[in-house]
C-alpha cells in the first residue's frame, strides 16, 4: 500500500492526534518540482506542428496528386522550413544553457522522448532544407545559367523527409505526458490529439496557400480534407479532455470549465467549420485557419499551465 | 613567493580550457563527444535513514552544503515549524523536514507537571532527513536527453554537470521534486552521494556527521538487512507502524537506493504513497500518438485520391 513497503509492515497504519486530516506535516505540499517550461513551450507546441503538419500536408497531397499540388508544395516547403528554424530557435532558448544544446546530439535514448524529438527533428531539418533549397532552385530554373533537372532530387528528399517529420510531430505529446506533472501526467491522449491537430493545421496552412495562389483546384480539395480533419480532430481533444477532466475539475468551478470548453470548441473548431463552409474564398479560409490556431495554441497554453497552478496538487491530493 | 605563485598560475595546465575564441568554439563542440573509459563497476551503495532516531540538528545539512561548497539559503521562516529550507533545490541536497503532531490539548495538559494522561501518547515530532532516492530505475535518468544523468559505478544517480543543458526533462519527471534546475548556471543539480568521497573510500559527508546514525551509508544489501532488522526490533518494541519506504520494488516503482524508515504515513513526510514511474504510460501514449497521426493522413491521402480527377 504504501510505496515500496512490504504489505505486512505498510499495513500498520500509525494512530494520529485528531485522525487522519490532521497528520500535518508536508501533506498538503506538492510533492514534484515544475520544470522552467512556461509560454514558450505552448508556442513550441504549435510551431512544431505548424512546420511538421505543414511539410506531411504538402508532401502527401503532391506525392498523392502532383499535377494539382506540385506548385503548392513547392511554396509550403520553404514556408515551413522557416516555421521549423523559429520553432527550433524557441527550443534551444528555452534550455537553461542554450549554449549546450549540441549535448542532445551526444546520445541517442530511444527511452526519452526529448531525445527521440531531437534527432528527430535534427534529421528533418536536412530534407526539409534540401527540398525547400531545389523547391526555389527549379522555380529559379530558367535564370539558372545551366539546366539541371532539380525534379527527382526534390522528391526523394521530400520523402525522406516524411519519417522524421512524422516523427517530430508525434514525440512531443509523449514528451508532454511522461513526467509526474500533475495534469500531464494523466494526459494520455496529448500525443494522439497534437499528432492529429498538426495534419489538421498542415491542412489549414496549404489551404491558405493554396488560396493565395490561386490554386483552385487544389484549394477545393483541401477545403472538403480541412473540413473532414476538423471534424476528425474532435475525437482525440475530446479524449484528451475526458483525460484530464478530472484534473480540471479541481482547478476550475463547472461554470468555468463550461465556459473554456465552450470556448475552445467554439473557437478552435464550429467556427472555422463554419467559414470555410459558408465560403471558400480567400479571406474566408484565412479567418478560419487563424481562428483554429487561436485555438490550438489555448488549449496548448491551458494545458501547459496546468503544473504551474500551485493549489492543484493540494486539492488533489484532498480528492 | 608572489613571483613562484605567478609563473605556477601562467602554466598551461591539462585541464585548462582552450585559449582563444576560435579553440574554445571547437573544445566547446567536440568535448561533449569525447568518452572516457567506464570506471568498472563497485559494490552498488546508498542510504538508509531511520527517522525514528533523526533529532534534526540539520548537521546533515550543514555538512552537505560544505563538503559540496553550495550557498546558504539565507535565514528565512518558512512558518513550517523548524524547517528553514523549505524543499530540496539546486543548491540544498539535503533537507532536514519536521512534523509536529499534536492535539490541541496537548500544551494546556501538559501545563501541570503532576499530570499523568489516560489515554496514550501520540503526540509526537517526526524528523526526516529527505535527499535523492538514487532510484534504480530512476525517471531522471531515463528522461535525460543528453546522457549527462548516469547511474555511476556505485550504482547511484549522478549528474554529470559539464554535461547538462539544462533541458528540465528530470525535473518534470521526478515523482519526488529532488531535481531542480539553478537559476544561476541553468543547470541542473541534486545529490551525488559525495561521489568524490566515495571514490577515496570515504562515506558521504552527511553520514559521517550525522550524530546519532540516523543516516547510514554502506552496500545496499547490507543496508537492506540492518534496516529490516530494526524495523522487527521496533515492532517488538511496541512501535507497530514502522515501516520501510522504498527498500523493495513495487509494482510501479522501482526499488530506490536511499531509502527510509518511517512510523507515518509518507504523504506527511513528503513522499507520494505510491510512487509511479512515468515511463510505465510510454508505449501507450506513442502508440496513441501515432495513431492519431495515422488517422489524420488516411483521412487527408483518402480525400485528394478521391477528388483528384
């Protein structure tokens, strides 16, 4: 019963003065530290699955259709390379010794999913970075003095992307919820719900750019899989809410927890349902992706605050 | 004198660092690559505290902080009791907890000399020295990217501190809060179990100063044993709920290294019940995080397959 006890001897429990509420002592303490992660972590968690959803986005649409989405992809891949070197650099910052970050790199711990995100990340970054390099070279191909097919080079580095990216989308939930956190660590969906929620975002982000470019064709494709997506997405945050329902009834009353609920399903999915349902023009699709990422990074920072709320452990050791 | 020490200070030792901005960039890069040879393996040591002797002198403590050469907290009140640390931290790898348990009838009664109570007495103090649980199979160690947390040839937890990155992974896993990032350095620290020491055959600076032996130091089996021993002694001796925290593996925690002998329940020294290893949820959450991205893009490559022509 009691930690590592033997039953016999753990089974003794001690008489108390005034019974057990009024032990005293280190009880009503938290027991686990909160780790320095704050904010930037919640921006992380949606830049990484704005870059990583973004690349899978582009790279399935064009390997599945290329006709229709090869120019699209060719925008995207850069754009989220840019969106991976950001994502990086609030990574490193966040270190205590930002200098060291290169340690990472000295072991390879497949039981850590901080390590697996670091080499996963480390090894998508280098087909990230070729695709989107041959991706400007062939759109530069006529000023190029000599003529170099960049077409089949472009496509085996967007492929060999495809795994590491994968990869770098799904370590961070995992990442998130093995720990002792209280909250995280009863979230056991976090890694299905922002695997999930970075192809929906991918999809948003190369919906819009698709738009912007005029794509037609390939923007009414990806406007009935956002849609799809969006609707899908509402099975693993539902799951992930039911994990950690209990964690926020202790935190908030039922009216606010309502209220939040309301307002990320609100917010972050009826009403960019309802956009890109009403009209699939440009400034219609742009407000639906912002308000989804308005609402992906809420429930990120709601999630990510959790440890940080001191009278949680308290209250839950009371529960 | 002042000229020898000078010519000493301008010699070019082996473990200085690299002179130069562009040397030290490049030590900087490939020192964290570089491997020594693994001292071989010793017999696996650690600690047992029997709080029920702990009188909390904090010499521990004391000893702890100048042995290691880490700052004092400052003089503050915690309002909890006599505990001025508070908590374990980067720079407070020992901490001395007090409990006091008694009823509020207690100092009234105990007023009169001549009185004599009719009901047994419970009210009580429980005074624990708390530190690393040196974990066998200890969540830091497994959460630490960098490889600079390692469980040494003394098989105890040991943070390699030119290692460390400060990532925080270990803090967020500990179960028991020992790990704690310093505000100073961005690194990560806790107790070695004066590794040093150990290496020169000495024990740790808490247990050599601790005055009434609460905290033992030895090989872990024979800790085991002496610890088991007293625990039966205790109980003969009427003290029924002494047990042993952290001795034995259980079906979520591993055995730990330093572990404790308490006559409450652990919550009220500070220690969860029933600790878990986080690591016991990883494959389910991988598998449910690939599952959701699978899902995800089946669902994408099914609508552009569908509506590409």
């Amino acid at each position: 019963m009691y930690g590592n006890s033997t039953p016999q001897q753990a089974l003794a429990k001690p008489p108390l003065p005034g019974g057990e509420k009024d032990s005293g002592g280190y009880a009503n303490l938290p027991f686990t530290k909160v780790p320095g992660w704050y904010g930037t972590i919640a921006w992380d968690a949606l830049l990484n699955g704005m870059a990583t959803g973004l690349f899978m986005a582009a790279a399935f649409s064009e390997l599945a259709a290329p006709a229709i989405f090869t120019p699209v992809a060719k925008v995207a891949y850069p754009v989220a390379l840019v969106l991976l070197l950001v994502d990086l650099g609030l990574l490193v910052s966040d270190l205590g010794d930002p200098l060291r970050f290169h340690h990472m790199l000295r072991v390879f711990k497949p039981r850590s999913p901080m390590s697996v995100g670091t080499w996963c990340l480390t090894i998508f970054s280098l087909p990230l970075t070729a695709a989107a390099a041959l991706s400007l070279l062939a759109e530069m191909g006529p000023l190029l003095p000599i003529k170099i097919d960049f077409e089949w080079p472009r496509i085996l580095a967007v492929i060999a992307g495809l795994l590491p990216a994968f990869g770098s989308a799904a370590y961070k939930g995992v990442l998130l919820s093995t720990n002792a956190q209280p909250g995280w660590k009863d979230a056991r969906w976090m890694g299905g719900y922002l695997t999930n929620s970075a192809l929906l975002i991918g999809c948003g982000e190369l919906l819009v750019l698709s738009a912007l470019m005029g794509r037609t064709q390939a923007a009414a494709i990806l406007r009935i899989a956002f849609i799809v997506l969006l609707i899908l997405n509402l099975i693993p945050l539902g799951l992930l809410f039911s994990d950690l329902q209990p964690t926020h009834a202790r935190l908030y009353t039922r009216k606010q927890e309502w209220r939040a609920g309301v307002l990320i399903f609100a917010g972050g999915t009826l009403i960019p349902l309802a956009l890109t349902l009403f009209n699939g023009g440009l400034l219609f699709l742009f407000a639906s992706v912002i308000f989804l990422l308005l609402g992906s990074w809420v429930i990120r920072f709601v999630y990510v605050k959790i440890p940080h709320t001191a009278p949680l452990e308290i209250r839950s050791r009371v529960v | 004198m002042a000229s020898r020490e000078r010519h000493l200070s301008g010699l070019l030792q082996t473990s200085d660092p690299p002179r130069g901005l562009i040397s030290e960039v490049v030590h900087r890069l490939i020192y964290p690559f570089q491997r020594g040879e693994a001292p071989k393996p010793q017999t696996p040591t650690g600690f047992y505290t029997d709080t029920t002797i702990c009188i909390g002198c904090k010499a521990c403590e004391v000893a702890c902080k100048q042995w290691n050469q880490l700052p004092a907290d400052g003089f503050n009140w915690s309002g909890n009791s006599y505990d001025n640390t508070a908590e374990l931290s980067a720079t407070t790898w020992r901490h001395v907890k007090f409990v006091e348990q008694f009823s509020d009838a207690w100092s009234s009664d105990r007023a009169s000399l001549d009185f004599a109570p009719d009901v047994p007495d419970h009210n009580r103090w429980l005074m624990m020295s708390d530190h690393c649980k040196h974990c066998l199979a200890a969540p830091c160690h497994q959460a630490c990217p960098t490889g600079a947390i390692i469980h040494n040839e003394f098989e105890n937890v040991y943070i390699q501190a030119d290692i460390c990155n400060g990532c925080s992974c270990c803090v967020a896993s500990c179960p028991f809060g020992v790990i704690t990032r310093d505000n100073v350095g961005g690194h990560s620290h806790k107790c070695t179990l004066c590794y040093d020491r150990q290496r020169d055959g000495l024990e740790p600076a808490c247990a050599k100063a601790c005055p009434t032996q609460s905290i033992h130091f030895g090989p872990i089996d024979e800790l085991r044993e002496q610890a088991r021993q007293r625990v039966e002694e205790l109980h003969r001796r009427g003290v029924t709920q002494a047990y042993l925290y952290g001795d034995a593996p259980s079906q979520t925690y591993s055995e730990m290294h330093s572990f404790y002998l308490l006559v409450d329940r652990p919550s009220v020294y500070g220690l969860p019940d029933n600790p878990f290893n986080p690591w016991l949820h990883m494959m389910g959450d991988y598998a449910r995080s690939i599952a959701g991205g699978v899902v995800a893009i089946a669902a994408l490559l099914v609508v552009v397959l569908l509506l590409r022509s």
